[in-house]
C-alpha cells in the first residue's frame, strides 16, 4: 500500500463515501406500494437513522463504520461519520452538498443521467436496477451513482437502496507515483431506518 494513501483516502472520502452509522438491525426494509423512487427514498436521512458497515481497507481484518443522523430540521440533515460531521441539505430534487452545488443524488432518476459530485468529481447514475447482497441482507430496485475526476481521480461507487440508504461504497483511488491502485469498500452492515411518511 502506498505510506499514506489508506489515510488520506479515508479522511477524504468518509464523510461521503463511507457513510457510517451506529445500528446493527437486521431486518429487511418494507415493500413500499409506490411505484416512483424519490432521490430522497434513497439515503432517509430522519434523525436516529443509522448503518453500520464493514470496512475493507485491503488490510487482513475489516474495520466497523458506523454514520448516524444526529439532526434533521426538514431540510438540513447533520450526519455524524466517525470522528467528521457532514451536513446534507435535502430538497425534492435531490440532497446536496452544501454550500457547494455538488449533490449525493439528483433527479431525474434515469439511467445515464449526469450532475455535479463532491470534490469536483461528475457523478453519474449508473445503474438503476441493481441488487446488492451484503451481511444486512440483499437489496433490489437499487441505484448505482459513480462519481468519477477530480483533483485526486478518485472514483466513488455507492449503491443506494429505497428505504435503506447507501448499502455499498466503493472507493478507488489510483497513485500518480507508482501507478498502484488503493481500494476501500463498505458494506452494509445492520441499519434502522424509520420509515418516511
């Protein structure tokens, strides 16, 4: 690994990337009768929502991460991840980073559509019919956002499922040095979403 890059990698990206939260449930998330997903179905951000996931860092054991929602005002979400808080704004088309135009997720939700992401990076919706299998459960009916450039070419992958939040993030980042590639992966732990009204 390159001295360093674990570190830089995860302080760069943990605010968003490894979203990391503090319940352990089980419990698979409820069949919604709607037949339009929402930007906002994708990552609940109500206060006392949290996940837990399994780290990867390349390393021989994984590292527990956990985000929660510590506050939500109806429009602004304050989200503790490890030791950094993120504050997220979320409107009808989507949450954004403020006070940046970058954006998590963004409308409309169809396959190929493009906006601005975090850290000067374009992110893209990949995918909108993934599955996911993760310790928490599996996931269908998920989106895939790939945040790709920058100043660091960092490539941010996250799998956001209705109802449950980000389920899988994937963060790759290649060394202009030595060419080697340095991946960090969190998988879905446990959660406990409340269900949005």
């Amino acid at each position: 690994m390159i001295p360093g890059a674990r570190v830089a990698l995860v302080a760069l990206c943990s605010p968003a990337v490894l979203c990391f939260v503090t319940a352990c449930a089980s419990h698979s998330p409820s069949d919604s009768s709607r037949t339009t997903i929402d930007p906002t179905d994708l990552y609940p951000l109500q206060t006392g929502n949290a996940w837990s996931y399994d780290v990867d860092t390349g390393e021989p054991s994984t590292t527990l991460g956990i985000t929660r929602v510590e506050a939500f005002d109806g429009r602004i979400a304050e989200v503790h991840t490890g030791h950094a808080v993120v504050r997220y704004e979320v409107l009808q088309e989507g949450i954004r980073v403020p006070p940046s135009d970058a954006w998590l997720i963004r409308a409309p939700l169809v396959e190929g559509a493009t906006w601005p992401g975090r850290g000067g990076r374009t992110a893209r919706l990949n995918d909108v019919e993934a599955s996911v299998v993760t310790p928490a459960g599996t996931f269908d009916r998920c989106m895939e956002v790939v945040e790709t450039g920058g100043k660091l070419e960092l490539e941010v992958r996250t799998v956001y499922c209705p109802h449950v939040g980000p389920v899988r993030v994937d963060s790759t980042m290649r060394s202009n040095v030595s060419d080697r590639v340095v991946t960090v992966s969190a998988l879905l732990r446990g959660y406990q979403v409340t269900p949005t009204q």
